[in-house]
C-alpha cells in the first residue's frame, strides 16, 4: 500500500470494533485529560476536551463511534465534572441547557466530520488508485523497456549472424528501394552497404527475371534463378528467395530476398550435359557402327551359310529334314539380327531420312505391340542434320516403349512438323496419364527420370531445344518436342545435305 500517513490509514480502517474501541478510548482520554486539567480550568467548561474527542472520532472513527464518544464524555461530565459531583443528579437549569447546547454542538462537529470523512476517504482512494496505476503504468513501462532490449539484444545477434552468412541477404521496401543490406552481399555484389542502401536492387544489379517481375511480387513466398550483375561486370546467376513482410494489419510492407551464388554449379551443370551429351554422340556412333558389323559381316556369312544349306537340302535326301530345322533356326537368325541391326540404328534413317526411319519403326512397333499408331509427318522429303533426326528418331523409340510399358494405351498419335526454323515432334497417346504429384515432382526436378527419358533431356538440350510432357489423370499423356533446324537443312531426296 503506497499510503504511508497515520491518519490517512485511520480513515481507511474497515473494521468496525477496532473504531468503536478506538471511539471509546478517546472519551476515556478527553475525561482523564479533563480530570488533570481540572486545576487549571476549574469547574467552568467541563466540555472542552470531550469536544475534542467527539471531533477526533467524527473525522477518524464514524458517525457510529463519534456518538459513541460523545455519550460516554457526556456521562463522564455529567457525574464528575457537574454539581453535585459523583452523581447524575442536576441543581440548576444551566447545567441542564448546558448539556443540551454540548449535544447540539456535537452533532453539528459529527455531522461536518462525517461529510469531512467521507470526502477524505473518497479523495484518498481516488488517489490510491491514482498512485497504483502510476505504479502499474511504471512497472509495464519497465518490463516493455525490458522486451524491447531484450528484442534490441537478439536483433543485434541475428544481424550479427547475418553478416556471417555467405549468402546475399537484403531487405527492400513497398518502394522497392533497399533497407538492409548484409556483409554477405556486399562479398558477393562488391557493393558496400553505404552504397547500397536507399536504390532499387534491380537498377543497382542489373536483374533478369525468368518471369516478369509484377508476378514475383504477388506471391507470399518464390524461390527462382535470376541473372544479376556485380560492380565490377562479371554476370552470376543467383538462387533467389523472396519472402513478403507485412505489418500488423497484414499490409505487404517489402520483402526480404536470399540469395546464393550457383554460377559455378550452372557451369558444371552444363559442363554435364555437353558430357552427357557427347556420351549419346559417342553412343550412336557406336551403335551405328554394331548395326553395321551386324549387318555387313555376320548377316553377310549367315546368307551364305543359308545358301549352302539350300543346295544341300536340295542335293541330299537323306538329311533332309535336319537341314530344314537348320535352315529355319538360320531364318530366325537372320530376321532377329536385322531386327536388332534397326533398332540400334535403322539403316533408312541414314539412307532416306527421319521421315521414312519414323515410318518404318511405328509399323514395326504396331505390329509387335498391337497398339494402333498414326504417324503425320510434313513435308516427309526434309532432311535435317544428322544429330537432330537421331534425336527424335530416338525421342519416337523410347515415347513407344514407355506407351508400350506403362500407359495401357490402345493407340499413339505421332505428328512431326517440319519447318524452316525448327522441328516440332508431337506424341500422345490414351493411356492412364502420369500422377499430378509425380508429374509436378518430374517438371521441377525433383524426381529422377528414368533413363531413356533423361537421354530424350539430355538430347533436346543438347540441340538448344525444350521438352515438355503434359499429362492428365486417365486422360493420357503428350510429350512435345521443339528442337532448332538449321539453315543447313535441305528437302534434297535421299542425300544429307550439310
């Protein structure tokens, strides 16, 4: 309790026999200081210091004890201090007048005590409550000033700490202007803080966005590859988050933006693929070459070994029906390794082109798979260079064994376009499509590919093209190929013209 007066806590005291006790022991005291004053005073005024008492217990105790006291100092006066003394007995009407002038005046003194009373009380618990809520508002104002050092303290560390990133970390307002610039991007950009600070990051790094820029905006969070520019020239490629902050009304008031140098892991990415790359070239030719032998040396000696065996069965009676088991064995032979010698690398695609190696390889594959398959190939007289027509050849072979493995379809729609630009290869089917989960999972790289289809990326890439696959639950799927053609291109028949 903040009220330190004596007769401040008298006022306040809600016990009502401690104020009648004390009520009565102010009578008492007014009588005894009476009887020792009675020297002084004499017999005259045997009231002063009963009034003084009555006074005290109207403004301390009540009106309650304030009659209280003035009773018990009246009885007092009456037996001690009037003729004849030591009884109640009274000899003249002055004394009688004189005890009704000393109740008549102490009403008054109860009554302007008790209104005085009540006031103090009020005013004293007007400002109790005033000097508690000072002291309520002091201690809030002491424990916010707390939180907001400790908040200070901790802000300090993390931006201490973000200095210690090696990742580019930067704040930019509604205004697109930057507001915090860390020691990290000032290693990675070479431009200082000071420098920094109030310009647009776009205007200062010179940003390539894979996507206009409006778009980014409106999104809480994105994480991308965007393209930006040093102090000193030198061109990087960053792995950029974006997160929106926003005030406590949920306003949008900047952004914060992470970003990480990735340009030497893009390098080897594309050190990788032209590997990879190179690896399929290797592959082909090697291939090629296999298609080559099989046909050229091995089929050439398993024909002349049939001929053999066609004048033997024609010359020998006797052993003719084991020469006939070894010439049907020999048959199959022949059209299996001409099969394998086509599917390594069909003779027709160096001989007469994409359009006419297409044509042969989806009969062959309907045939075997029993899946209707419709090829639309125009002009079918283009020929291209020799990377890209086994790219798509290849492209038709492994969207086919996937159809064939995967899709349950019953039939495959093929469509190549042929221009001067580029080469547009279309191929769909009615299967039971991809799964959106592992779709989306595949399309933003986090699924691994097989391998046949990693090899169709990896080619497309290769010849600076693009690969989409579009797929839909029970509705089948479609694998777009776009691929350059260059200016070499010629619809001369039957010749590669490069």
């Amino acid at each position: 309790m903040p009220l330190v007066n004596a007769g401040v806590l008298m006022l306040t005291i809600k016990q009502p026999a401690f104020r009648y006790a004390l009520s009565i022991l102010a009578a008492l005291v007014a009588l005894l200081l009476r009887r020792l004053l009675d020297p002084l005073l004499g017999p005259e005024n045997p009231y002063h210091t009963a009034w003084a008492a009555v006074a005290f217990s109207a403004w301390y105790c009540g009106v309650g004890p304030a009659l209280v006291t003035m009773v018990i100092s009246l009885a007092g006066i009456w037996y001690w201090f009037l003729p004849p003394y030591d009884s109640f007995a009274l000899r003249s009407t002055a004394e009688v007048f004189g005890i009704f002038g000393f109740m008549a005046l102490c009403a008054v003194i109860i009554a302007m005590g008790g209104f005085t009373r009540r006031s103090m009380i009020k005013r004293l618990r007007v400002e109790e409550d005033l000097l508690n809520a000072q002291h309520e508002l002091e201690n809030r104002v002491r424990e916010r000033t707390a939180v907001l050092e400790q908040k200070t303290k901790e802000m300090a560390e993390q931006a201490a700490m973000l200095n210690l990133a090696n990742d580019a970390i930067f704040v930019r307002t509604a205004a697109d202007r930057i507001s915090y610039w860390n020691e990290g991007a000032e290693r990675l950009y070479g431009w200082s803080k000071a420098e920094a600070l109030g310009r647009s990051p776009h205007e200062l790094l010179h940003t390539e966005f894979p996507l206009p820029v409006e778009n980014i905006k409106m999104r809480e969070t994105w994480e991308g590859e965007i393209r930006h520019t040093k102090r000193d020239g030198a061109q990087i490629i960053v792995a950029s988050r974006w997160r929106t902050l926003r005030d406590p009304d949920r306003n949008p008031v900047g952004w914060l933006e992470i970003n990480t140098d990735v340009t030497l892991r893009h390098r080897a990415e594309d050190a990788t693929r032209r590997l990879s790359g190179r690896i399929l070239t290797l592959q082909d030719e090697e291939r090629r070459r296999i298609a080559r032998g099989l046909h050229d040396s091995l089929g050439q000696y398993l024909a002349a070994l049939k001929m053999n065996l066609d004048s033997l069965l024609a010359s020998n009676g006797e052993q003719r029906e084991v020469v006939a088991d070894c010439s049907d064995i020999l048959n199959k032979c022949l059209a299996d390794i001409r099969t394998i010698s086509h599917l390594l690398h069909p003779p027709l695609l160096d001989e007469s082109g994409l359009a006419t190696a297409a044509r042969w390889y989806v009969d062959e594959f309907s045939r075997r798979s029993g899946i209707a398959v419709s090829l639309e190939c125009s002009p079918e007289r283009m020929r291209l260079a020799s990377d890209t027509e086994i790219a798509l050849f290849r492209a038709i072979q492994e969207a086919s064994t996937n159809v064939h493995r995967h899709s349950g379809a019953s039939a495959v729609r093929i469509r190549l376009a042929l221009d001067e630009k580029r080469a547009r290869l279309e191929i769909r089917d009615d299967g039971k499509g991809i799964p959106q989960d592992q779709l989306r999972r595949f399309i933003e790289g986090a699924a691994q590919p097989g391998v046949g289809l990693a090899g169709m990326r990896e080619r497309v890439r290769e010849l600076g093209g693009t690969l989409e696959i579009q797929s839909e639950d029970g509705a089948g799927t479609a694998l777009i190929i776009v691929v350059p053609v260059s200016s070499k291109a010629t619809v001369a028949p039957g010749i590669l013209v490069t």
